[in-house]
C-alpha cells in the first residue's frame, strides 16, 4: 500500500500502517508544496534512479514532517519516501526511528485556542494557525461524507459538524482551521542538540508554523535510533528474500560505511519496488544476518530525554544524564 500518491510508504512489522492524525487531504502543508512545484512537472512521473549512490547517508527531512498534524513516526515501522527531493538517490529512509526529525525533543499535545483575537496563556504567546483542512475535490460528490459542497477552488468547504476535533469553519474561506499558542521564533531545530531543544514547540520545518500534535522525543544515539543515524538518503541495493528477481531495475551498491540489508520484506503487497534491501549504516545494531530485525529496533530506544508519551518508546531521562 502506498500513501501521498505513491510517494512514501510506510510499513509496520509485517503490516502496512499509514502514520498521521488526520487522514484526509490537509492544505496545510502549503509551503512544501510551493518548493516542490518547481521540478513537479518534470519529475513526478519518474520513479527514482536507484544506481544513483552519490549522498547515500546524507540527511533528509521526510515530506510528512510538512503536515501540522503529523505526529511523527515510530520505532516499530520504516517508512521509505521514494521522490524525496533532497537526496540525489530520491530515497529518504527512516529505518526504525521515534519522532520527528525536526523536533528533537518531541512535545506534549498542544490546545487549540479560539483564533487570532485568542489570548494565550504563555508569556509572548500569541493564537496562531497550525493547520487547515479542506480535502481536496472536483466535484460535490468527493464531499458526501462529510455533508457539504466542493468550493469552485478544488476543495470541500466546511460546516459548524465537519471539522475534526479541535478545528473550527472560517466562514470566510469556508475552510476548517487549527489554532494553537505559540510565541513567535520558538521553534525547535533539527541540527541542534536535544537539551538545546527543551521547552520550545515543534513547528513545520523552515518556517513559524507550530505543529498541534503530541510528538516522541527522539530515541538516544548509542543505538543509532536517533535522527542522525536513522534517518538518511539511501538507495535500493536489492529485492527481499523470496522476491522475484527485478533485471530491470538498476540496483545500487552501498558506499564505504554502509551495508546492503533487507528493511522491507516481500509480502506480495503494495509497490514490489519499494519491497527489499537497501544501504543502511554498516554499524546499524538492528541489522541481523542482513535483515533489519523489528524486535531489535523496539528494544533499542534508550533514554529518551524529551517527550515520553504513553505511546513514546524508551526510558525518561533528565537533560545532562
């Protein structure tokens, strides 16, 4: 199974699993696709060039991490992103990682507060937008379900019943939208270090958008489950186990420091070329007999000095330990 038109796909243990609090096409990641309109036309048809090895291991921030109400993904699933701009392999990988990329210390769910005119209870916090829903559509029909029309723009308009929780229908753009407190500036940052991210919100990467979900602190690095060493470019070494053989595709081989394995097995679901093995870190301790071993990533967290959430991995720590 494959999500956001076939560009990322996620799987869970032996199950596909989709990762976000709200399903439905959400217009709030309206910067992202600013950015990407520029090489959309020319390279959304194009699957990626996986002989490509140059930047294998370099950084990337995954597309999800553009929604506000994405809450980052888990230490129990991979998630292989196979039209990722920033990699010249087009493969982002999350190989078993907690959280978000750009928000080291996670945070706790943030309230929604009324709107703009709102007043917050932090110091210099103001009501500002995190997010807006109006799924996309080109006729009245895509917006049965939700009991109202398709707006001449391309999306379904709002009602007072039809906003998720925590939303609320402008009724000038007849669009539902998210309010949260945030001061202005106090976003976390992706290169920083945890503890340099303590008390400050998540927010949508490059800009001042806070995101209104709980999100994971990030595991700790001496399992390699932290962003830096779970979440790279790489590139698609070779099918799974069991997989039939792809002569067509052109397979990569792994640099210096990085070992061919098998992340996603062959089930006989979704995109069979996204299924199989691909450059990971050659110290990667998950990585058993050439196999990314579930269990061993669930196990592999460590101290968790951000948000620890009932559904957060790891053990609580304290900055400085």
């Amino acid at each position: 199974m494959t999500r956001e038109e076939g560009m990322v796909s996620t799987r869970s243990g032996s199950s596909l699993r989709a990762r976000g609090e709200v399903s439905r096409f959400a217009w709030g990641s309206k910067l992202l696709q600013a950015l990407l309109a520029i090489g959309a036309i020319s390279a959304a048809a194009a699957l990626p060039s996986s002989c490509q090895t140059g930047g294998i291991g370099d950084p990337c921030t995954p597309e999800d991490e553009y929604r506000g109400t994405f809450a980052g993904f888990q230490l129990t699933q991979e998630n292989i992103e196979s039209r990722s701009f920033q990699c010249e392999s087009r493969i982002c990988l999350v190989n078993f990682f907690q959280g978000r990329v750009s928000c080291p210390a996670g945070q706790s769910a943030k309230e929604p507060c009324a709107g703009p005119d709102a007043s917050c209870p932090g110091e210099g916090e103001a009501c500002v937008e995190s997010d807006v829903f109006a799924p996309a559509c080109t006729d009245d029909t895509a917006c049965e379900a939700l009991g109202t029309a398709c707006n001449p723009e391309g999306f379904c308009e709002c009602s007072a019943t039809s906003c998720p929780t925590g939303y609320s229908c402008d009724a000038d753009t007849k669009q539902c939208r998210l309010f949260v407190c945030h001061k202005a500036g106090n976003c976390q940052d992706g290169t920083l270090s945890v503890e340099e991210n303590l008390d400050k919100d998540c927010c949508i990467p490059g800009t001042d958008t806070p995101v209104a979900a709980e999100v994971c602190g990030q595991c700790d690095a001496e399992n390699l489950r932290n962003a830096e060493n779970a979440v790279y470019c790489s590139c698609r070494c070779g099918v799974a186990e069991g997989a039939p053989a792809d002569d067509n595709f052109n397979f990569c081989e792994c640099p210096d420091g990085f070992q061919c394995a098998e992340v996603r097995p062959f089930l006989d679901l979704g995109d069979q070329q996204l299924t199989g093995k691909y450059c990971v870190k050659a110290d990667d301790p998950i990585v058993s007999d050439g196999k990314v071993e579930v269990t061993r990533a669930t196990q592999s967290c460590g101290t968790v000095v951000g948000n620890k959430g009932d559904e957060c991995q790891g053990q609580k720590g304290t900055a400085g330990e």
